[in-house]
C-alpha cells in the first residue's frame, strides 16, 4: 500500500484526538511496517537488534489500532483492504427515468491527501437476480489493469454468468476507461471507477460504546447485554466518517439490460487462489443490505457468512437477528419482521416503478432500493429498537431509535457520478 506523505503527516498530527481518525492510523502503521520489514535486513547489519525493539516498542505505543465497521474481518482490515466493501446503492438516475444506478463503495477510510491505488489482483461484482430465485442472472464485472499512475479499469457485462455462486469467471468484455473520471461503454453505460467522498452518514464512535463486540480488536466477542442505550443527543452527535473518503464503481445504465420487474442485487470481491487452478475468481467477501451484519452478526461470524451466497442467509443470518432480538429483550415480532425485509441480503428494487423509498419494494410496493441519502441507521434503529414497521412497543429503547446523524448534502452531486468529490 502506498501512502502519501501528505496524508502520513495529516493522519499522525492532525488526526490524532478522536476514535474513527485511529482507524486510519491502522492504514499508516501497515504501510510504515510494509517498509520496515523491506528495510530490515540492511537496518541489522547497521545498527543490530536494538533498532527492531526499539521500533517495536514505537508501534505498539504510539499508534494504537482501531477499527471501523467498514473493516468486515479482520484479514480485510489488515491485509487486503481493496477487497473491503463498504456500501451499496441501487437507485432511479435522476437524469433519465428509463435508467438505473448501481454504485459500489470499498476500500475505506482514505485520508485527506491520501493517493491509495487500485488493486489490479480483486474483482469487482455487481450480481443481480431477475428471476427471484436469489441465484444471480447477470453480473457486471470491474478489474483495474496495471498498477501506478497508468491504471485503467475493464468492464465487463452485464451478461449472464459461466458460473454462479462463490466462484467466479470473466464475461464478455464491454469497454475500458481510465480512473478517476466518467466514461462510457457499449450497451449505453456510463461509468465511473475512482476515488469519492464517503457518503455513508453513521455514529459510529457511539455505536462501538453500544455494541463494543463489534469492533474487530475486541474479540472474542463479549456480547450484550448492552451497558450503553443511548445515541448522542442531536448536536452532540457526530457522522464519524465524514472525514474520510472511499474508493467507488459507479454505473449508470438502461434499466431495461437488468431486467423489467423486480430484482434482487448484491456486491462481492473476489480473487484468485491456487485452490481454483482454472484461473477463476473466489469470492471474499458479499454485502448488500446496510448494518445487516454489523448490528446484529457476531464479528467472528462475518468471514464465514462472506464466503456464503444469498441462498445461505436464511439458515445463517436469520438465526443471528434472532438471537439479537432475544438478548435486547424484544419480541420475537421484531426478529420476524427485519427478516421478512432484509433476508437473504439483497437489495431489492422493482425496475418497473418510477421511483421509491428504502425498503420500498417489500412495504411500500415502490422502486425500493437504496439511494445515497437514505437514511438506513435510522430505518433500522427504528425498528429493532422502536415500533417503526411493526407496531410493537413492548421492550423499546427510545434513545436508541436514532443515531441523529443526517445526510451531508455536500457529500453527493446533481449529477453523475452522483457520490460527492473526495476531500
């Protein structure tokens, strides 16, 4: 990982006070300690085993780790994190209502200043199921070519995949363009591969207090029951993320080549291993409906359910909401109900409405989806810990249903790629 000056200097002085700003220090450490083992052997020669210890000793003191729920596992956190996905959009294109919008957000916490490369080694995949059986129809693959200033981006699709599940080859081919800037393919897409402002909104230093297991250097899991109940009051409140951008892929495209009704779409990464001699892709990780796994999957259980498929999720997911739901001391109603919208982890969106509202499809008979602004922490919250969707009251925890945090308008665009210019 490469690493500006700038953004070192920005990451070790100026952001040294609060929870998030650590996390970024997680990629600093990581980057100095890449070098450092490169420069070891000449470093021994010179000055001996006092030199290692004593850069030991200013590691695991000066720069304490932390983490962020957009570090999925731990081995993504630390070791690959272009293959970290964070966040993803599905949405009517406010310039053309016979388009569609599809945006993938990964690699997360890029400090200010911060020129972090793309990865040529992870594939990049939009899955989509038009045929409702959770199994995917169509994907649209990305893979970075090259590596330093010349990077390009190869799309391909969508079409209809060799292989399904977790394992993964290339389809036809669509377009190349280069990073950091809107171009377009055939079959009328238009795309967008590069650095942004991160759009997702969330208090996350408060929900660590909250749910303290959930912070992957807190293991093994401690569990509730919850010894914090509250959000920050408005005003105190604070969108932990704001300081920081994100890598994204973002496809504006006829909705006509995703299907014509409704549809199911999830993201995953994947690379190649010699376990898959055919040279084809493993997937790594899968995401789709937001603080699905942060909120009530146990950490340790995120790599197993990222090596899942969406058939799994019925089996695997729904048994951890329900346990969630138990151990806050809320109806099973509650549990029935997250799971009725958000299992398996698709984001589902009905192509044949003009436009919608989270979770729209399935209560709302509306476009569904998920558009940048949509405030899902807060959706969420409101009813695993209110009464919002289900009407039960028994076991709310009011201050729980709101994280105060509200949308940044300056974080989005008019117009695509619609997600804000990086800080």
């Amino acid at each position: 990982m490469r690493i500006s000056v700038r953004g070192i200097v920005y990451t070790l002085i100026n952001q040294s006070g609060s929870f998030l700003e650590n996390c970024a220090r997680d990629r600093v450490v990581a980057f100095i300690r890449q070098t450092l083992e490169q420069l070891t052997k000449r470093w021994v020669r010179i000055t001996g085993i006092g030199a290692i210890v004593l850069l030991t000793m200013f590691f695991n003191s000066a720069l304490p780790a932390r983490a962020s729920d957009h570090q999925d596992t731990t081995f993504l956190a630390n070791k690959l994190t272009a293959a970290d996905l964070t966040d993803l959009y599905v949405f009517e294109s406010p310039s053309d209502p016979n388009k569609v919008v599809l945006a993938m957000d990964f690699d997360p916490l890029i400090t200010r200043g911060e020129v972090r490369p793309f990865d040529p080694a992870v594939l990049y995949q939009f899955k989509i199921d038009n045929t409702g059986d959770n199994v995917e129809d169509l994907v649209l693959q990305f893979r970075v070519n090259g590596r330093g200033r010349k990077q390009s981006v190869s799309v391909f699709g969508p079409g209809r995949p060799r292989k399904v599940g977790t394992e993964s080859t290339l389809v036809g081919a669509t377009g190349v363009g280069a990073l950091n800037q809107a171009f377009s393919t055939r079959k009328g897409l238009k795309v967008f591969v590069g650095t942004r402002k991160d759009p997702f909104f969330f208090d996350l230093e408060q929900f660590f207090k909250i749910l303290p297991d959930r912070n992957y250097q807190l293991q093994p899991n401690p569990g509730p029951p919850l010894t914090v109940v509250s959000f920050r009051p408005p005003g105190q409140a604070q969108d932990t993320l704001a300081p920081f951008n994100v890598h994204s892929i973002v496809v504006e495209l006829p909705r006509h080549l995703l299907g014509k009704g409704k549809i199911g779409a999830w993201m995953t990464t994947s690379v190649q291993t010699p376990k898959l001699r055919s040279g084809n892709y493993a997937q790594i990780e899968r995401l789709a409906v937001p603080a699905l796994n942060e909120l009530f999957m146990d950490f340790k259980a995120h790599n197993n359910s990222n090596l899942k498929t969406p058939t799994g999720d019925a089996g695997n997911q729904s048994s951890f909401i329900r346990t969630f739901v138990k151990t806050i001391g809320r109806p099973q109603g509650i549990a029935d109900a997250v799971i009725s919208v958000a299992i398996p982890d698709v984001i589902k969106a009905d192509l044949s409405k003009p436009t919608g509202s989270y979770f729209g499809t399935q209560l709302g008979q509306n476009f569904g989806g998920r558009r940048p602004k949509d405030d899902v922490i807060d959706v969420t919250a409101s009813v695993v810990f209110g009464d919002a969707v289900t009407g039960i009251k028994d076991g709310a925890i009011p201050a729980l249903t709101s994280d105060n945090v509200g949308a940044n308008d300056a974080n989005f665009l008019p117009k695509f790629p619609y997600l804000g210019n990086p800080l």
